[in-house]
C-alpha cells in the first residue's frame, strides 16, 4: 500500500465520491482554545467515509468478477458504502449486518438495494458466515478495513485534508481520526506521509474499546473484551486489523481515549455550531480535540467526523445532554 495506490483510487472516485470541505467555527475554536478544523465525511454519499473504500475496492474488480456480485459485513456504514457502490455499477450486493445495528441502517442498507443477514454478535461470527456466503454464491468479500483497496480509498480523504490544511495555512497539526479497524486512520497516514509530513495522525477511541491506543502503547495488537453495548457502534472492532496496525505503529502518534459524554457533547456542538450531524462514532475525534487539549501540540487540530448515521433517540439524547 503506497501513495500511488491512493492516487488511483482517487482518479477512480473522480465524479462519484464527494470532495468534503474543512470546517471550522469561532465558538469550537475559543472552547478547544486552539483552531479547530473539521473534516465533516458525514457529508459523504451514504453518510459516511465508508463510501470511498467501498467505491475505491469495487471499482478495482475484474468486471467479470464483479458482475458476480459482492459480500461485506458491517454495523452499517460499510454496508451502505458497499450497497451503493454496487448498486451505481449494477451489480448483488450482501450484507451480513448485527442485529444490534441502529434501525436506520439496517433500513438504509435494505433501502439501497442490497440483500441483508442478520446475525448476533456475542454468539456468531459474521467472518465465518461470510466465508460461508461466499462459498455458496461466488461473491468478492470487500472486508471493512483489513482490504489494500479499502485503504487505498480512505486514503483519498487523507489527499483532501493536505490538499484543504495547505489552502488554510496549516503546516504542522495533529490530526484526529475516528478508529476502528484502522482503514481510514491507516489511509490518511499513508496520504499525509507522502503529501503533508507536518500533520501526524492520532486515532481516536470510545472508552472501554480502546484496543487500537493499548495496541500502539504495547507494539503488539490487542483486543476488546466486546464488540457488543457500546454507544459508538460504528467504530467497536475486535482488534485493529492485521494490515493496518503496522501502518499505525508506524506512522501514528499515541491513540487517544474518549468518554461517552464527551462523545454526546460534541454531537451537540457540531450540530449547533457546524450544521452537521455526527454519529456517536463519527463524533469521537471532534471529542478529543474540544476535550483533551492537553494531549495535543501546537496552534491548530484537524479532527475527522467520519460518519453521519444515527438514530433519532441517539441524536435527541445528544441534543438534551449537551
């Protein structure tokens, strides 16, 4: 994985994925007491950066192997991604989802034309269902994180944010990113290394699935007691994948942790002072740098907020707690 693949997938996503802007506002300036830009992929196609993996990994297919169609397992933003990738090329798309999911992606993913399996996360394996579906049809697994086209495609996000801090005079900064897998952190490094060395990378996790930081403070990959009952649900993974992580240990700065207020929070405050909507996964790194500024450097933060997907009690109890 290099920046030519990035480069590629960004010439394929040409017309079909959305450039996002660099937000920012005084009042999320003054209350992080630093300037604070937002790179909100809520805005994205589906909702969220998931798209640009998708779009990035099926667009790479032999056509005749696409036309066979294609599998993914997801709580709901890569399952959209890769339902309306597939749909804009006409092609199956299944989707193994957790019973858990919120409602509207369930619905969403449904909505776009894809078929869904649901399945319970704290007694199967949605890696061996999918090995199995798989089998059964002949479908290409585009897997959420762990895939070198996935990452070459949330790379291009990476372009966009060196492209966008260079526009606003943003040399240096730490750049927030909501993890996971590791497929957005690990392609916005890979991006920025190569584009805008200045700005370093620091994922950002809820309380409680913090593997990604423990796995960085060790050097060896760890993992989370449970993917289940957490609110960040979009972000909650067993380990950070096996292809990202030498890309993290390599390239990104200490992971930092967030709590659920904190998250509930800066749900309210990109609401009210953005105009955007953030999940509560999508919300983490917004989070980190309005509320812990003490573990950044400098005069300026670059915060991701990855996706836009949330319930409508989950969006209201943000509102009310903020």
């Amino acid at each position: 994985m290099d920046i030519a693949a990035i480069e590629a997938a960004a010439t394929r996503a040409e017309g079909h994925v959305r450039r996002t802007p660099l937000l920012w506002s005084p009042a999320l300036d003054a209350l992080a007491g630093r300037r604070v830009r937002v790179k909100p992929e809520c805005l994205q196609h589906t909702g969220s950066f998931k798209l640009r993996g998708a779009w990035s990994a099926i667009s790479a297919l032999d056509p005749e192997v696409r036309a066979r169609g294609v599998l993914a397992y997801s709580s709901g933003n890569h399952a959209q991604g890769v339902a309306w990738a597939a749909r804009a090329f006409g092609v199956p798309a299944l989707i193994i989802m957790p019973r858990d999911a919120p409602a509207a992606k369930i619905e969403g993913t449904r909505a776009l034309g894809a078929e869904v399996v649901l399945y319970d996360r704290g007694s199967e394996s949605r890696e061996e269902i999918g090995a199995r579906m798989e089998a059964e049809r002949g479908l290409t697994l585009i897997r959420p994180y762990d895939e070198p086209m996935v990452i070459a495609g949330q790379g291009t996000c990476g372009l966009e944010i060196a492209a966008q801090a260079a526009e606003q005079g943003i040399e240096t900064a730490d750049v927030l990113v909501c993890c996971g897998g590791g497929g957005l952190t690990a392609g916005i490094a890979l991006a920025l290394e190569a584009k805008a060395p200045g700005l370093r990378v620091r994922p950002v996790e809820p309380a409680g699935y913090d593997d990604t930081a423990r796995s960085l403070a060790s050097g060896t990959r760890q993992g989370n007691a449970t993917e289940a009952g957490g609110l960040c649900d979009a972000i909650l993974t067993p380990m950070p994948g096996e292809i990202t992580f030498p890309v993290l240990h390599r390239l990104c700065g200490p992971g930092v942790v967030v709590s659920d207020d904190e998250v509930l929070r800066a749900m309210a405050l990109a609401f009210r002072h953005l105009k955007v909507v953030a999940e509560p996964g999508g919300a983490v790194a917004l989070a980190a740098a309005l509320f812990h500024g003490d573990a950044q450097e400098g005069d300026a933060v670059i915060c991701t907020i990855s996706g836009g997907n949330v319930d409508t009690a989950t969006f209201t109890r943000a509102l009310e707690q903020g």
